[in-house]
C-alpha cells in the first residue's frame, strides 16, 4: 500500500468518525480538536520516512508524530503533555472506529497500550481576590455611562464570573434564560452547555439585578433575544467576547488573559467559600470531579478557619 493509498483509506475513516461525532452532538469545538489533529496527522503520514499502513503502524510513530507536532509549533514553544495526551486521545479514538469498522481484524491497542505521558501536577487558575474586587469596582464605574454595550459587558463579566459559565454558554443568554427562583434571593439562569446538554446556574438576585432591571426597562429589550448582542443586532462570537474581556482586563488594571480565568475564577470562589465540590461540579458542568478537584486546594488560611469551626 503506497502512502497516497494509505492517506486516502485513513481520511475516509476520518470522514465517517467525524459523521459519528455529529451524530453523538459533540460540540463544534471538540469536532475542530479532533479534525485539526487528523489534518496534521495525514499531512505526517506523507511526509513519514517509511510508508505506513494498518498493519505496520507502531507506537515508535506515534511518538514520531508528537515530535513533528512540536517541531512545527516551535514559534509557540514546545506542546505541553496535556496537548500530547489529547493528541493522543484524538488517536486512539480514531484507531478504535477503525478497529471496529474494517473488514480487517486490526488490534491497535498494541500501538497504544504502553504511551504514557505523564501529566504534571494542574495548579488552578483564576483570579485572586484583590484583582476580583478591582474587577467589580471598574465594572460599577462603567454605570455611570449608561449604554447598552457597558451593561451589556457587565452582565456577561457576571455571568462568568459568578455564574461560572464558558464563553459559548454566556453568549447565548436571553432574559428568558434568567428567572428569579421562590425564594427571591436567587436568579436560575438556564442554557446549553457543551454537547448540547441542558445546563442551569444560580446567581446571586443582588450581583446581577441592577443589570437585568436596566436591560429591561431602559433598553426595552425582549425576553427572546440575545444579551450578547453587537450594534448590528447580531449576536457575538466568542472572539469578540474575548477581545472585550481582554480590553475589560487592561482598563481595570488586573493583569490577566483570556475569556476562560473568569470560569477558573468562579469555580476557586465557590470552593473556597464552603460550597460542596460535588456542587460546583454540577453548577460548571464538568463531567468528571476530577476536573473539579484541581480547585479544591485549600490555602492555610482556609485550613486554619476550618479547623477553627470543629
């Protein structure tokens, strides 16, 4: 089998599992994680020293293909062991539907079963408090100017970082996602989550009540359409969340980047404030609560108090 003959079998598979993982309703995000490292998979196997095939596929390529992903993100600085584990996830998931697609008998575990990458201990991330309070003080001062787009932003600021939710999630909110819960002090905020599950947070009646009382009233805005929405009515994508975030980070003072710390943010306070890991799982929908644990670091102070409590 030549490597043009082998590219074309493994994109057809690659074709179908991507038909799958829609099917499934995998997120667009997660689909473009898996498609990117297929691309750069095929593009490897060309350009391979020797001509690979289902049969002779060993994990010395695999770790070969690693080491071309590294090369050629060199700009950037070597990938991490989590990007390598992902690869390699997005790997062995594609090598399975193989497996169980073929008229051949494949065993690729064989390949797989030995690629250990140890992961490195995950310190959370987020905000500290100081450069919360700095946040939520600039944020108040942007009230003064009483524009759709300053209340816009601060209600998307909230719901991230009380609310916890990703950037997709926040700017996909309507007013008719926000309802005041019975017991009046807490709003539930409703929505899709990633893959498409249906995903709710509560918020604070007194963190975000200003902005939804001055969405309604002052803008006139309607309970089916986007908060998140630009000046031409459209509703905003999550690179010009982050640019506003990004710009929000600098005009505060707080040194920080990216859309995702406010979510790392909420998640820290939550714990720290006694709230259940189990929780803030639910509240952030993580899958798993391992994803939860890596914030459930206690701080001395926080053991000290604790303890102080028995």
């Amino acid at each position: 089998m030549s490597k043009a003959q082998f590219c074309e079998q493994l994109n057809s598979y690659i074709k179908s599992l991507n038909t799958k993982m829609k099917i499934e309703k995998k997120s667009q995000n997660t689909l473009l994680s898996y498609m990117r490292t297929y691309k750069d998979f095929i593009i490897f196997c060309e350009q391979h020293y020797k001509e690979l095939t289902f049969k002779n596929i060993k994990e010395d390529d695999i770790y070969a293909f690693l080491e071309y992903k590294s090369q050629n993100m060199q700009k950037q600085g070597d990938i991490s062991v989590s990007t390598s584990n992902a690869i390699v996830s997005h790997l062995k998931r594609l090598f399975k539907h193989i497996e169980r697609n073929s008229d051949e008998l494949h065993d690729f575990d064989r390949v797989f079963e030995d690629i250990k990458l140890k992961q490195p201990t995950r310190k959370p991330k987020g905000l500290s408090e100081e450069q919360v309070d700095k946040l939520l003080k600039y944020l108040e001062s942007l009230k003064v100017d009483e524009t759709y787009t300053n209340f816009r932003n601060i209600f998307l600021f909230k719901l991230m970082i009380f609310g916890g939710l990703r950037a997709s999630e926040a700017v996909s909110i309507m007013l008719s996602n926000v309802k005041q819960t019975e017991e009046s002090n807490l709003y539930k905020i409703t929505f899709k989550g990633k893959g498409d599950k249906d995903r709710f947070t509560y918020i604070k009646v007194d963190d975000i009540e200003d902005e939804i009382s001055t969405l309604k009233k002052v803008f006139d805005l309607n309970d089916d359409v986007f908060i998140a929405k630009t000046s031409t009515g459209n509703q905003m994508d999550r690179i010009q969340l982050s640019k506003m975030v990004n710009s929000m980070y600098g005009r505060a003072g707080v040194k920080a980047s990216s859309v995702h710390v406010l979510r790392h943010t909420a998640a820290k306070r939550l714990l720290a404030n006694g709230v259940s890991i189990v929780v803030v799982q639910s509240l952030l929908g993580h899958s798993s609560i391992q994803t939860t644990s890596i914030y459930a670091n206690p701080t001395e102070d926080i053991i000290k108090k604790e303890m102080q409590r028995i």
